[in-house]
C-alpha cells in the first residue's frame, strides 16, 4: 500500500505538475485550477490502471511518459490481482447466501407439503 502512495505522489509531481499555479491565501481561481488538475491527474491514474488509456489526459514530459509505463507494469497486475480476489470473494458471499435461502426455502416447502 505505501509503493502504491509512492507511485502515485511521484506521478502527481511528475505529470504537468510544474503548471499548477501556486496557491495563495484568498485567490478563488488559484485553487479552482489547482484542484481542476487534481482531477485529471485522478482520472490518468485510473484510466492507466484499468488499461482503458482513452488519451485524453497524457504526460507532456518524457520522465512522465517513461514513469507511467514503469508505474503500468506494476499497477495493472496489482490491480488485476485486486479484482480477482475480490470476485472471489463476491462469488463466495453471493453463492452462500443463495445457498442458504434456496436451502431454507426448499426444506420448509419439504415440511408443509409433506
């Protein structure tokens, strides 16, 4: 958890982050800017982590771009890891649950009309 901090604190700093206005005490559109690229550094870590890369939101600098591929080897199969467990996971819950209501269901229909 604290590499995945990792990466993603140097990807902020590293993608388009040197354009940000910096904040000052009382200025509105500082901070609508400065919270508008929050966003969209946001959305370019998730879209390269669930490798749909529309390309909409790309890294202008060469460090970012290389960053990215590296920060992409290593999300995409943590993150496809992540989904796999917790489909496992799901699947276990939902089956069990209908297990137990389908069972309950069948014995007392078993009982009433027997």
């Amino acid at each position: 958890m604290w590499g995945a901090l990792f990466y993603v604190g140097t990807i902020f700093t590293t993608i388009d982050y040197g354009n940000i206005v910096p904040l000052q005490y009382g200025n509105i559109v500082s901070q609508f800017l400065f919270f508008k690229l929050l966003k969209n550094k946001f959305v370019y870590i998730s879209l390269l982590f669930y490798i749909l890369g529309y390309g909409n939101i790309v890294p202008r600098t060469p460090g970012g771009k290389a960053l990215s591929i590296v920060y992409a080897i290593f999300g995409i199969p943590l993150v496809l890891a992540i989904l796999s467990q917790f489909g496992k996971t799901l699947t276990t819950f939902v089956s069990d649950v209908w297990m137990r209501y389908y069972c309950l269901n069948y014995f007392d229909y078993i009982r009433i009309f027997n």
